[in-house]
C-alpha cells in the first residue's frame, strides 16, 4: 500500500512548492540593478534584516556576550556591531524613498490636474527615450512648476473676470431700481464714494470707477443705496439680517443674476442674486457693509447717471472680452501642457512605484563590515534558483561590477512560506481557502477538492436548472468580457463577482445537474427524460391528490419522477430523499478529511498521529454515521429494514475514544524522556531560533516538554472530534433545509403570483404579475438565495470538512513583484 501510494504522481496544488533559504551578499555597484531585476522575476521574498538586527542588538545582555558569541549565527554579529549606533530611521536608502516618494506626490497632483481637465491620460505606457530617476527628478520639478504657476494666473484672471462680470450684471440690475426709486432720491447725491468696491488689484478698471462724478456733496441725512451680488443661497438670511440691524429701516431688492458665476477654486458654477439696499443714515451704512463682509457678498458701486452707466458698461465688456481671450489662451496653453504629460504619465508612474519598491527593498538589506557588500537573505521556491542565478549574472554584467554575487543556500529553524501556483481557474477556490487560514508549509491543500465539492454542495442547496441557466448566463458574460473588465477599476461588489467568475461557472453548471436530479425548471417539472412510472388510477384523474396514484411501469430513468409533484406524498417523499442524501454528502465530505490527515501524517513521517488519532478517527465516525450512511443505502437499494453488527459498532466506537486520549501523550513523554536523559543542560537559542520572529510564521519554537500541557491538548483535541462527529453530521442537513426552502420559495412564486395573475383575462394584471415573479426570481431567487447557499457551503468547508485535517497556520509567499505591486501605493 505504501509503495502504491509512493508511485502516485504529485499533484501540483496538493502541497505547496518547496521553498529554500537563501542568503544573497551583492556588491555596492550591482545592488539596485539586481533587486530590480528580482522585481521583475518576482520570485524571491526578502526578510528585513534591520528589524531582525536590531532585536539581536537589544536581546543580548552583556554578562552573556562572551557565550552567545560562540553560537550566534556568523554573520549576525558583524552586522551587530555595525548597527549598534543606529536606528530604524536611519536606514541606507531613506533619502531615495523619500525622493520618490515626493515625485509620486507630483506624480498625483498630475493626475489630478489632467481629471481636473477632464483630459485622459494614456494608459499604456508610450515608448520613448529612457529616464534615469535624477532626470525625471527634474522633468517633474519643471513641470510642476509650470503648471502651479499657469494654475496660480489662471485662478487671479479667472477671480477678476468673476468681479467684472458680476459688476456688468449689478449695473444692469440695479440700474432699473435706481431708475424706478428715483423719484424718492436727492437729485443731487450720488453714491460712487458711498460704496464698497471690492474688486481686488484690477488696476484699468478701478481707476475708471474711482472718477469723481458726484454731482455734489453728500447729504448724509439722505437717502443712499448699496448695491452688490451674493449667493442664492444666503439671499434669505442675508436680508433677515438687514432688516434685524436697520430695525427695518431699509427697502431691500432683488433679482437674479442672468448668468451663473463659476468659483475659480471649485470649478464649480454657482447661482447669484443682485441686491440694492436702500437706507439712510452713516450707522446704518457701517451696519450694512459689515453684514455684506459677513455674508461674503460683492459690493459694486453704481452711479445715478444713466450717461456713467452705458460709459462703465462698456468698458467693462471690452476688458470682459480681453479676459475671455487671455482665459483661453490659458486653458489651451495649460491644457497642451497636461496632455503632453499625460502621454508618459503612466509610463512615469510605474518607473517611480518600482524605484520606490526597490529602495524599499534595498533598505531591508544591510551592509557587511567593509561596507562594500549588501547582505540579503530570503525565501524562494526551489524551482527558481536557476532562474535567480541567471538574473543575478545579468545584473553583475550589466552593472560592470568586477565582483558577482554570491547566492548560498542556508539552513533555518523557521517553518517556511506556503506558495502555491495557481491559474486564473484554480485561484479562486484557493482563495476561499485561504480566508480560512493559509496552509501550513506543504499540509494538504483543501482547495484540490474545493474545486468540486464546494460547488456542488451549493447546487446541492440551489438545485434548479432553470435558475442554473440564469447563473451559467452571468458566470459566461463575465468570462467573455475577462480582457476588458480585468484592465479596469471595478467596485467593491462587482470586483468580488468577477474574481469569481469560475466559481460561478462551476456553481451554476452543477445547480443544472442538481436541477435536473429533483426535476425543477422554475420549480416546474418536466417530462425530459421520457414519460413518468406513475399515472392516475381512473381516466379523470379526480383523485390524484387524495388516493394516490399507481405505479405501472419502469422508474424515471434520471431524477425524481414528475408525477411526485402535487402528489399528497410529495413533501414526505423529498424531505426523505433531500435528508438522507445530506447525511450520505456530509459523511463522505468528512471521511475524505480523515484520510486526508492520514496522507499529512504519512507525508510529515508521523506515525504516532496514524496510529493514535487517523486510525480511531476513522473507526469512531463510521461506526456510528457511516453505519448509518451503510442503511440509508441497503434500504434504498433493497427496501428492507437492515440491522447488521450494530452492538459491535457501538463498542468500536467506545473503544476508539480512549484510543484518541491517552496513548499519544504518554509515548511523547517517554520519547522525550530516552531523548534528553541524562543530559542536564537546555538547547541554547540562537538568534535566529529565539530572536527572530517572523510575521505569521507557524515555525515551531523550542519548548521544555510538559506533559500535562500535551495531555490537556490532546483531551481537547478528542472531545472536539468526538462531539464535532455528532454536530458537523447534523450540520449538513442544512442541504436538506435550504433546498426544501429554496424549492417551495420558487413554488410560492410560481403559483400565487404567476399563475394567479395568468388567471386573469386582462393584460395588465398579467404584466405586473409576470413582473413581480421576474423580480422575485432575480433579487430573492438569484441574489439571496445564491448569496445564503455560498454562506453555507462555505461553512460547511471551512468548519465541518477542513477541521478534519487542516491546519491553516502557515503564511503565505510575499515575493518581492513588480507585478504584485499596487497601482495605488505611495
């Protein structure tokens, strides 16, 4: 048996890849070169030698310097005494991080603009002549510069045409009030040095306005006026406040503005209303200027003189219409700026986000003692040390480093990562997996089987071919538009659905299976499969529903009989069916964990875990539920009522209890005790057994032996599995109760909405009961129904299959990728 199983071939996402520690030590000259070229390998995870240094630095006392000197790894210590003056902060590459991270900031504010623009930059990336970082260091200064300025000048003349324009629309405006007020005005008072003119550094214009055209001196106990413009928004309040300050002693008018005024900051257009504020009296003026500030209103001073108003009028449009000019000589200048960027924009961001990623990575190395040398160390899979090999010979020729790198393979205590190779297909599934925990370094990937039980026990639930199709119909739309949808930048849901898309595919093409097995088009049944064993006892068929019917030939030859629908004996007969098929599933899902625990054991060379936990295991489930499933068949297969064996049974699985319990820890004792007697000193940690502590890592640390911790593990460890054999058995039957609710749900709509609209001779009452069955079906059908199978397919998985044997403490390969990095990183 063992030899068989030797001879089998491996399978590629049953273990993960054997991984190798390695250490690379890179001359000064090559290093940049060759950690890019590792990027783009993306092959091999580096681990930060500072944080690891730095724990050395701080954990080694001094009364033991001389002793952990003797055994502490030998290349930790130069490196000890090299960083003893230094912190984190003060890492080798900082000044290069912090450069690129700057260029990414200007790189964003590029973006930015061109959105801004509503121009689009170009997504692939355009070939051109290379860039070293200090050119494009000072590309992007220049740029920057420009367009801050260009910005900064577009933003004053946008402000100034702003102001005049708002001046042109107080003229027009108030000019009618003044005309119709006139008769209540001192002829001779004009309000030119009444009011505030607010137009900030317009000098042409305001030298204009500044002409003295009072046609005598004012009479402060008159009637004066301020005119302006502000908000719509503040119009209601701004003249409540009026009213509060003069006591009521002022006319307040209004009009809107005939043109929407755009804010040079927002870019947003915003809606204005003209104001004349008539009152009397140099208090009331003080009051009103402070609320016009208050409101952020625009006071405009306008003259009486019908002959000043056309003269001012006609100077503003004329500067109006050189503004307008000298704006879009602006924007089609700032515009060809952004869109020459826009062209490299993509191309300039990657090459920055990579030489960021490689500082980054540099900054994880440190420097041997003759500060020549960069000191790496890492994990790769074994599969790439030729690969890795080569890369570093291309970046020592390319560099013309007189010295090449030296790559070793070293021996660590730490457990490595898990890294498994999937496909577009397969990655999904893994990552259902890995939600659950990563796998421990080469344990038994449940994502092999996941790949077929998972969607099948949602189809188990789900079965309904009819609302199969609709899934295959959106799982083969998302695959269609892979390419396309893959490149662009979805939401949170629709990102979740696409990663999907296999998973659906594979749901939906076994919820047809299972839908054709129970016979249900949209909870309808079919003759598909020929004509039905069973038929009515008399011609009128008037007592089918209470007598039953008779059976006259062959069983349907696949899946349930049609006749069963409607049958008095339908419910017992599917609930039968449905509950006795999830304890067959369930029973067989957790069997195939057992064994898949014998193949972790056999694999890791742990006989003890065969013998004192695979072997009891196995005899305590299938001695109560696997006896179990043993009837449900017999009598399916036979009719009869079998009782075989059941008091032997029964003792088999008292006896496996205490088999689980006891053995194991008392042979590890016993084991540990011929190991270590006689010896009276402990293991001394290393820096890398003690000091090291790597994120995540399921590395196994040296431990006195205690018996009663062990003993207490493993009586937890049976109890679980005891009691987890009764309630993950009982917990598969929700197949059996979310296809019996997923079935009478799609009959309910069926019948009372569908079929008693259709009952009606009157078309609108057909359409809006054919429409509240169509979107029952899409939003309660195909949306909750779909989402609550998945929830509890995905439980059965992760709880009652993967308990059995997974462990799911390891961590997963992060290599260093150019590929992996994130478009939206800093």
């Amino acid at each position: 048996m063992d030899r068989f199983i030797d001879d089998l071939p491996p399978m590629d996402l049953m273990r993960s890849e054997k991984m190798m520690f390695v250490q690379l030590i890179i001359p000064v000259e090559s290093a940049q070169r060759a950690v890019s070229y590792l990027g783009e390998l993306g092959l091999l995870q580096f681990r930060d030698l500072w944080l690891r240094y730095e724990r050395c630095r701080f954990q080694v006392k001094e009364q033991d310097f001389v002793v952990a000197f003797n055994y502490i790894h030998y290349d930790v210590f130069p490196l000890l005494q090299l960083n003893s003056d230094k912190s984190p902060f003060q890492r080798t590459f900082v000044n290069q991080v912090k450069r690129c991270g700057e260029m990414s900031r200007k790189l964003r504010f590029f973006k930015e603009q061109i959105n801004k623009a509503g121009l689009q930059s170009s997504v692939h990336p355009v070939s051109g002549p290379d860039l070293d970082l200090e050119e494009l260091e000072i590309q992007l200064a220049e740029h920057e510069h420009e367009l801050i300025e260009t910005n900064s000048n577009s933003e004053k003349l946008r402000q100034t045409y702003n102001e005049l324009l708002e001046f042109k629309m107080v003229l027009q405006k108030a000019g009618g009030f003044l005309v119709s007020s006139n008769g209540h005005a001192v002829a001779e008072e004009t309000e030119l040095s009444e009011n505030v003119y607010s137009m900030n550094d317009y000098a042409d214009t305001a030298s204009l306005l500044e002409q003295d055209i009072r046609a005598g001196p004012s009479n402060q106990s008159g009637l004066r006026f301020i005119s302006g413009i502000i908000c719509k928004s503040k119009v209601l309040r701004f003249e409540r406040m009026l009213f509060r300050a003069t006591r009521g002693n002022m006319l307040f008018n209004q009009a809107p503005a005939d043109e929407e005024i755009m804010d040079p900051v927002t870019a947003e257009m915003v809606e204005k209303t003209i104001f004349v504020v008539f009152f009397s009296g140099e208090q009331a003026r003080t009051k009103i200027l402070k609320i016009c500030e208050a409101f952020g209103a625009n006071c405009y001073p306008v003259s009486e003189d019908l002959t000043k108003q056309r003269q001012i009028i006609r100077e503003v449009l004329s500067r109006l219409s050189e503004l307008e000019a000298t704006l879009d000589a602006g924007i089609r200048h700032r515009n060809k700026a952004l869109t020459s960027i826009g062209f490299h924009l993509t191309k300039w961001m990657n090459m920055v986000r990579r030489e960021k990623a490689v500082y980054d990575t540099l900054n994880m190395l440190n420097f041997d003692v003759t500060k020549k040398c960069l000191v790496g160390e890492g994990w790769c899979p074994i599969f790439a040390k030729a690969q890795i090999q080569e890369v570093l010979q291309r970046a020592t020729f390319d560099s013309n480093s007189q010295v090449g790198t030296i790559f070793h393979v070293m021996d660590s205590m730490e457990s490595p990562p898990t890294y498994f190779r999937t496909n577009r297909f397969t990655n999904a599934f893994q990552e259902i997996v890995d939600a659950y925990g990563v796998a421990r370094y080469q344990e038994a990937n449940p994502a092999v089987y996941a790949v077929i039980t998972f969607p099948f026990l949602f189809a188990v639930m789900f079965g309904d071919w009819g609302h199969g199709i609709c899934l295959l119909l959106g799982a083969l739309v998302l695959i269609a538009q892979e390419r396309k949808l893959s490149n662009q930048k979805l939401g949170s849901f629709m990102e979740m659905l696409f990663g999907g898309r296999y998973v659906l595919l594979l749901m939906s093409l076994f919820s047809i299976y299972c839908g054709l097995i129970y016979n249900e088009f949209f909870s309808v049944p079919f003759h598909i499969f020929g004509g039905s064993a069973y038929r009515c006892r008399d011609t009128t068929c008037s007592d089918a529903y209470t007598a039953g019917l008779v059976k006259y030939r062959e069983p349907y030859p696949f899946g349930v009989d049609p006749s069963w629908r409607g049958s008095r004996s339908e419910l017992p007969f599917l609930n039968s069916l449905k509950m006795k098929m999830s304890i067959l599933l369930g029973v067989t899902q957790m069997n195939l964990g057992i064994i898949l625990s014998y193949f972790d054991a056999r694999f890791f060379g742990s006989s003890l875990d065969i013998r004192y936990q695979f072997v009891p295991q196995l005899i305590f489930l299938n001695s109560l539920f696997g006896y179990l499933s043993l009837l449900i068949i017999i009598k399916w297969c036979t009719g009869s009522q079998a009782d075989l064996y059941h008091i032997l049974l029964l003792l088999l699985a008292t006896v496996a209890v205490p088999w689980m319990l006891f053995p194991k820890p008392f042979i590890l004792r016993k084991l540990h005790t011929e190991r270590f007697q006689g010896r009276t000193y402990g293991i001394l940690g290393t820096s890398e057994m003690d000091l090291e502590v790597e994120p995540d890592s399921a590395r196994q640390h040296h431990e006195d032996f205690n018996f009663s911790e062990i003993f207490v593990h493993q009586m937890i460890h049976s109890i679980e599995f005891v009691l987890g054999a009764v309630s993950n058995t009982a917990s598969y039957l929700r197949l059996w109760a979310l296809s019996l609710a997923h079935s009478e749900l799609s009959t309910v709509f069926y019948e009372k909405v569908l079929l008693l609209a259709w009952g009606y001779d009157n078309l609108v009452i057909r359409l809006v009961g054919l429409a509240v069955f169509a979107f029952a079906t899409a939003f309660i059908l195909l949306m909750m129904e779909t989402l609550s199978a998945f929830l509890h397919a995905l439980r059965l998985h992760w709880v009652e299959f993967q308990n059995k044997f997974y462990h799911g403490d390891g961590y997963k390969f992060r290599p260093f990728s150019f590929a992996l990095i994130n478009d939206e990183e800093d």
